[in-house]
C-alpha cells in the first residue's frame, strides 16, 4: 500500500476518532470484502464469515483509540479478524460436542445462498473452485494455507496467531499443499502455476 493511501487511511480513522460516523463506515466499505474472503476460505460458511465480519469491525471501532498509528492499519485490522475467527472456531467446536446430529453440516459451504452481495460472478466462481477443494482438507490444514498463501503471514507469524509451533506450521502448510495439489487439477488441469491458483 502507497504512502499516500495509508495516510488516507488513517485521516479517516482521525475522523472516527472525532466522532464522525461516516468515517468508520468508509474503513468498513475499504476492508470487508478483503475481510470476508480471508474468514470465509477459514470457516467455509457464509452465515458465520458475515457474522465474523461483524464482530471484527465491532471489536476494531471500540478498539480504535487503542491503535497505534505509527504502524500500518490492516495488520492491526487483521489481527482481531483472525482472533475473532479462531475463537469463534474454538466456540464452534466446543458446542459440536454436545450435538446429537450427526448429520450436522452448518459448517458446510453453502453456495446457493448469496454471499451477501459482496462477490461478483466470477469471484463465485472462484469461491466455487476452492470450495471443492479447501473442504476436503482438514480445518487445521486449511487455516493455516490460508495465512501463509493467501494472507502472506510468516511462519512465525502463523505460529503466533494459532499457539502452535513453527515445525507443526510447516508441516500442516506442506500437507496442505499436496492435497491441494491433487485436488484442485481436477478443476484447472496441469495450469497449477498459473494466475488462478498458485499453491
């Protein structure tokens, strides 16, 4: 991001600060599809990525007199959205354990329901593609793929975020991509290097 686009930034965060409610909904409208996708290839659940989303830009206005703009404001931004996504994972799965269903399949990605409106045609198409895909991989495989290839974090960036080691990151990462691999040239062929996907 340029210089001149993140002093544009925070001057419409200084405005937030000053009490102007446009403000925060323009750092809204700049973020939650960038936002969105992130926690959506997480939890694979339209639904929950909204209701995540949600929750991050809530936790980022009450926060926001604690953000320290001497740095960026998307890492700061992208932290509390991938805390919040891993707690409400971590909720999620502590309330699957007293599920009767076990024909549960909420955390299924539902792509008949709109996306809210954020997608155009074809980000659903693609949406569609690593579907097939990332739902075949565990859910600690994916999370962490997601960090390191979509997201660009560092290994030890990755650890921190998820309280696991640097090993057991490159491990989950290397598995990942192997499946990934094989996966998605059911869709795209032998292009694996391509602009579409790069694993």
């Amino acid at each position: 991001m340029s210089l001149a686009q993140e002093k544009e930034i925070k001057r419409y965060i200084q405005k937030s600060l000053d009490g102007d409610p446009k403000a925060f909904e323009w750092i809204v409208r700049k973020y939650q599809k960038r936002l969105y996708y992130t926690i959506l290839q997480i939890v694979m659940n339209h639904e929950d990525a909204s209701d995540i989303l949600q929750d991050t830009f809530v936790k980022a206005y009450t926060k926001l007199s604690t953000y320290d703009q001497a740095f960026p404001f998307y890492p700061w931004l992208y932290r509390i959205a991938i805390n919040t996504t891993i707690n409400f994972k971590k909720q999620k799965n502590r309330n699957r354990l007293y599920s009767l269903n076990d024909n549960d399949n909420n955390h299924k990605l539902d792509l008949s329901k709109p996306a809210n409106q954020i997608f155009d045609a074809e980000e659903q198409e693609l949406i569609k593609d690593l579907k097939k895909a990332l739902e075949k991989i565990p859910n600690e495989q994916r999370m962490v793929f997601v960090l390191r290839v979509r997201e660009g974090l560092s290994y030890q960036e990755i650890s921190e975020h998820l309280q696991i080691s640097m090993g057991t990151v490159m491990s989950r990462l290397a598995r990942a991509r192997n499946k990934l691999r094989v996966l998605l040239k059911e869709y795209v062929g032998n292009n694996l290097n391509g602009a579409k996907y790069e694993l």
